[in-house]
C-alpha cells in the first residue's frame, strides 16, 4: 500500500499515551515515510484535553526540536486538531484538521458525542426527547455552521464522529432517510468549501468500530463532489499507528477515490492508493 504516513496523532500533550519522541521512534522503526503530530487544541467549556495556550507553545518547541532532530530520517510535522467549539491560533501550524466533538444542546450547552455510549444515549433521552435523528441533525447543523466560519480547515476530521458507538445501529439507523438527509446537507455545504476529508480508523484501534468513517454513503458523494481523502489513525498511542490503513484504503477505492492526499513541506499532495 502506497500511504504509510500519518496526519491525525495525539501524544501526551493532550490526551494521548505516548510522547511525542516515543511516537517518532515507533514510525521511524516502522518506516513511515512522515508523521504528523496534530494535539487537540483547547475548548474553554471542556478542558479535559485540548491543550491550553502554554501546553501548545511547549507542543510546538518539541515538535521543532525532534523534526530537526530526525530530519534525515523521518519528515515530521507540526499540526493541531481544531475543535470548532474551541479557540486557538492556528497561524503557528503546518496544517489544521477541523473537527467536532460536541453536539448543541436545545437549551443551550454542549455535550460530547466521543466519550461513551451511555453520555451518549443519556444526551439523546434528556435533550432530544429520546429522538437520536433530532439528535443527529443538531450535530450536522452545528457542525457544518462551524466548519463554514472557521478561518482555516486544511482536513476535516471524523466528519461523522456521531456514529462512532452505532456499530450495528446501537443507537440509531444511519440508513435512515432522516439520518442520511441530515448528514449529507452538512457535508455537500462543508465539501464545497473545505473539500479534503480523512478517512479515519480511531474507533477500530479502540475497538468501538469494525471499519473507518466516515460512512460509505457520505464517501461517495464527497468523491462526486471532486472531495480529496487522507487516511488517518487518529491516533493516541504509538500502537494505533497506520491502524486499519488496508480498510481505510478499501473503503476509498469502493467509494470511488484512486488516490488520497499526503503532506509535506511543499503542501498537499496526491498519491495511488
């Protein structure tokens, strides 16, 4: 397979496992061709893992020392996962991922749609009325809002990151037309403007999905609105990298994508997959 480097990782300056260096050595040994570090940056009304202003600046300085460190061995490069809920100045980066973690709720307020299954369904029964397709639409719609204002969005992440504990329909129906309406209009809206989305594995490495998302319906019509893909492991432990490359690889091919962007100094650039 041609794509063995990756974009989406977290260490220990945010919620990840490892440290930065222990993650360059792990892909240096494993051959990557590049390794992207992307920290989540910090939102104020959930500090749980994003990294606040000082985190980030010792982030970057890390980042600057082992690239240079590791320079005639493994490209690496310095980039942030921007949550559209948070703020952070994203001048500083290679790149940016933009990302969701919250879904608005009615009465005001965010939850989280990532952290369980229980937040999850709890969420849908005392703000959405036990309905998971309000629920999903609430997502999309704040989503997409915050994507279109955001002042740079290089990838977008996990798009439907609302799926990530539906394996099997467990919460609810993504073939429903409620579901699949929502989802798209967000998506055609976003692609339009920020058209390169990553195909991403986080949930296989950590055993809530049996493949990437996003979903194969919402791939098809990013490949037919001229999108680009990066596959991505997201990352958070040196284990999880290149995780689930080969179905990622698949998924995109079924969708009808024959290539998927990489990064380097020079930018974006597409490779066979």
């Amino acid at each position: 397979m041609s794509v063995r480097a990756d974009f989406h990782v977290h260490t220990t300056f945010c919620d990840g496992a490892a440290t930065p260096r222990e993650m360059a050595e792990v892909a240096r040994s494993a051959g990557l061709t590049a390794l992207g570090f992307s920290g989540h940056s910090f939102v104020e009304f959930d500090p749980s893992c994003g990294m606040n202003a000082e985190t980030a600046g010792r982030y970057r300085v890390e980042i600057r020392a082992l690239r240079k460190e590791y320079a005639e061995a493994l490209p690496i490069f310095s980039g942030i996962e921007k949550d559209v809920y948070g703020e952070a100045d994203t001048a500083p980066y290679d790149y940016v991922i933009g990302s969701g973690h919250y879904v608005p709720l009615p009465g005001g307020g965010f939850s989280p749609v990532d952290v369980s299954p229980e937040t999850t369904i709890s969420a849908i029964r005392e703000h959405f009325s036990g309905d998971a397709f309000r629920y999903a639409a609430a997502y999309y719609e704040g989503l997409a809002v915050r994507l279109l204002t955001a002042p740079r969005v290089d990838i977008v992440g996990h798009f439907d990151l609302i799926a990530k504990f539906n394996e099997g329909g467990r919460l609810f129906d993504e073939r429903n037309p409620r579901y699949q309406s929502a989802a798209l209009d967000a998506l055609e809206a976003v692609a339009k403007v920020h058209p390169r989305f990553e195909i991403n594995t986080g949930a296989m490495s950590r055993g809530w999905r049996s493949a990437p998302y996003p979903a194969p319906f919402l791939l098809k019509r990013l490949k037919e609105l001229s999108g680009r893909i990066v596959l991505s492991s997201d990352s958070h432990s040196a284990a999880a990298l290149l995780y689930g490359f080969r179905e990622a690889a698949e998924l995109a091919k079924a969708s009808g994508f024959a290539e998927a962007d990489l990064f380097s100094e020079h930018g974006f650039y597409a490779v066979k997959l």
